[in-house]
C-alpha cells in the first residue's frame, strides 16, 4: 500500500485488467482482451534465523544485522514462511475482550491498593499527634 519494491521486481504491462496475488505468491495479470492469466513472477519471502535480531527502521520496515543472521528465502506457504493472501489485513493476536477484562482487573486492584495506603496513613496521624 506505500509503494515499496520488490525484489526480484515485477513488472506489470500497461494493458493490464485486473491483477491477483495468489496463495503461492504468484502475481497473475489478466491482460486486456484475453480470457486467461498471465503469470508475472512469484513473490519470495524471507524469514531469519533469528528476527529479534533484525533493526528496526520505522514504518514497519526491518533490515538484516549480523545478529539476525542471513535471510532464507522461500515462497507463500512454504514451511515457516507463512501464506499471502489478498485483500487481508494482518489480524491481531491480542483479544481485545480478554484485555479490557485485564485491564479492568489491573485498575481495580490499583484502587484497592490506593485505599490501604489512604487507610493506612490515616491510621498513622493521630499516632504523630500524640
């Protein structure tokens, strides 16, 4: 959605109707006037030996290190490199239910916890004034 290249790039003519991405990765364009296809390239993913060693460069962009080791390459629904799918958004892993459940937990708790300190000090001053 921002424009950013690929490598191996791929091209895609002017005469271009429609373009999918499928769950292999390929890139098919349907040309105008034709009734089938056409198979541009595939689209590679990469994956790390270790990612908690990839730097971060903002906007959601990575970059390889020493620490993150070398990339290996592979396709949409290879072993480890996951699938491409088009039209989708990335979903979250997070249950926003449970969370606010959790957070409402949390809060409680600091409330709690707010009013023994307040009990507490006031259980103290008439001790100091005596």
């Amino acid at each position: 959605a921002d424009g950013y290249p690929i490598e191996p790039s791929i091209s895609i003519p002017g005469d271009t109707v429609d373009v999918t991405i499928n769950v292999r990765g390929e890139v098919l364009a349907l040309l105008d006037g034709e009734t089938e296809p056409e198979n541009l390239g595939i689209i590679q993913l990469a994956i790390f030996p270790n990612a908690g060693g990839l730097r971060s460069e903002g906007n959601n962009l990575f970059s390889a290190t020493e620490a993150s080791g070398e990339p290996l390459i592979g396709q949409s629904g290879g072993t480890g490199f996951g699938t491409l799918m088009q039209g989708f958004v990335e979903r979250s892993n997070v249950n926003p239910v449970e969370e606010i459940t959790h957070l409402i937990t949390a809060q409680r708790h600091y409330e709690m916890n707010s009013k023994v300190i307040a009990t507490a000090e006031q259980m103290m001053t008439p001790a100091k004034n005596r």
